[in-house]
C-alpha cells in the first residue's frame, strides 16, 4: 500500500470522528496529532493505492502544515500596543488563508485521482477532520 505516513496515537479500534472532550486534546500538539489519527484513518478507509499514495501525502502534509498554523496560539502579549496586535492578527490571518489555499488545492488534486467510491468515502469523512 506504499507508505502510510504519521503513525497511529489513538487507542486500538477508536475510528469515530467525534471530539473528544478531554484536555489533553485541548493542547495544539494533541489537536494537531488527533486530526493526523483521523487522516490516517481516513487513508485507510479510502485504500489508498500506491498510485495514489504521493497525491496522499502531499494533502497530509498540507493538512499538518495548515493545523499546525491555525492550532498555534497568538503571539500577542499585553505589552504590545493596541495597533501592533492588530497587526499580528491580520498577518495571522493571511498566513491562515494562505495555507487554506494551499491545502484547498491539494485537496482538489487528491480528489481528482480518487475513484467514485472513493470520493464518497472522503466526502463523508473528509469535511469533519478538517476544523
């Protein structure tokens, strides 16, 4: 099946796309890591082929790449003027947008080598793992 990239965290057998509500997943990192879990689970629901598997992983790093900017927490602190830390949200904000654009078109390069199955599959589980 070629490589599956990031490796499974989440307990044996636990494939729902529901949040849990705990705080250890409250943290970036492990917000980060439980949509990497449900990517994963998600490749395998898909049965991605090793045709398919370079178009995979580049969508999975573009969607870790796009959770690790938008699960980061502001850089703003209180001493900071009222003007600077607009500043820093705006430019947060484009870079945000940026990498939505980027994870969009991978998203649209994926689908496109995807079989009809397989576009069903993703759509039903795609949209939810994505915040």
């Amino acid at each position: 099946m070629g490589s599956m990239g990031g490796g499974r965290r989440s307990r044996a057998g636990d494939t729902s796309n529901a949040s849990n509500t705990g705080s250890a997943t409250s943290t970036p990192i492990a917000r980060i890591n439980q949509m990497v879990d449900k990517l994963y689970d998600l490749r395998i629901r898909l049965l991605i082929t090793p045709e398919q598997s370079s178009t995979w992983d580049d969508f999975q790093a573009m969607a870790r790449a796009w959770a690790e900017e938008a699960f980061r927490g502001r850089m703003a602190t209180d001493e900071q003027s009222a003007l600077r830390s607009m500043q820093l949200r705006l430019s947060e904000t484009q870079n945000r947008y940026a990498r939505m654009e980027t994870l969009n078109d991978s998203v649209k390069k994926l689908y496109a080598i995807l079989t009809p199955d397989q576009q069903r599959i993703a759509d039903q589980y795609l949209p939810p793992i994505i915040p």
